[in-house]
C-alpha cells in the first residue's frame, strides 16, 4: 500500500511517502457507559463513536527520508493520510499526534532501515 502523509500548515508544510506502510494498531473507545444504580441494577449510556486512536507504522530505506518524517511529525499540528492506492479508503484520515508522541528506530537485522512510529488521534471518525 502507498501513502501520502502531508502536515496541513498554513504555507503548505512538507510531505513523506514511507516505502513500505507497515500499518497500525487502531482503536475505539466504546461509545456505551455502564453506571450501577444506588438500589441495584445498571444505567448504560449510548454516545456518539469516538474517533480512532493507534499507532502508525512507517518503514524507510532512507535515513534522511525517516528522520524527515520523524521531524515532521515534532511541531503541533494536523496531518492528511492519503491511500495513494485506494483513493476515498476507510484508512484515510486526518489526524495530531498525542501520548508517546514518534518513535524512530533503526531495523536491528539490516542496519540500514529505518521505522517510524507515530501515536495518534483522528480528529474526524471515519
């Protein structure tokens, strides 16, 4: 799968396009609470689904290219994830970085590739 990864500022902001997308863990806080009642029984809650949350991870050839994503991903902002190959696909989302923020790290078995992870937080649910 090929994406596009774009920082949405103001002048533009710059772009990456890892090798190879490794994918993500994705998750979803459940839109139902479940409260006990004071006498017994259960109150639940239905809510609007939250936006997903995960872990992206994106594999470089390129130490240049990896350190510029993992850069690119450091200041505030919003970013675009694009499918380049399914244009409109349940996996494009806008989204900022949050808790443990990116990663860089060096594949241990070649030496010479690169992975970076990045935390994140959709900001539209899909």
């Amino acid at each position: 799968m090929s994406i596009q990864i774009n920082r949405l500022d103001a002048d533009g902001g710059p772009s990456t396009y890892p090798d190879l997308y490794l994918g993500w863990d994705m998750r979803r806080t459940s839109p139902t609470i479940v409260q006990d009642v004071i006498g017994g029984g259960i109150a639940i809650s239905a809510l609007q689904s939250r936006p997903r949350t995960g872990t992206l991870r994106l594999f470089y050839l390129d130490e240049g290219n990896a350190v510029e994503a993992f850069n690119m991903h450091a200041p505030k902002a919003t970013f675009s994830l694009y499918d380049l190959d399914n244009p409109g696909s349940w996996r494009e989302m806008l989204y900022t970085t949050v808790d443990g923020g990116t990663r860089i790290t060096l594949d241990e078995t070649t030496g010479t590739r690169w992975i970076v992870e990045v935390e994140y937080q959709e900001l539209q649910p899909s």
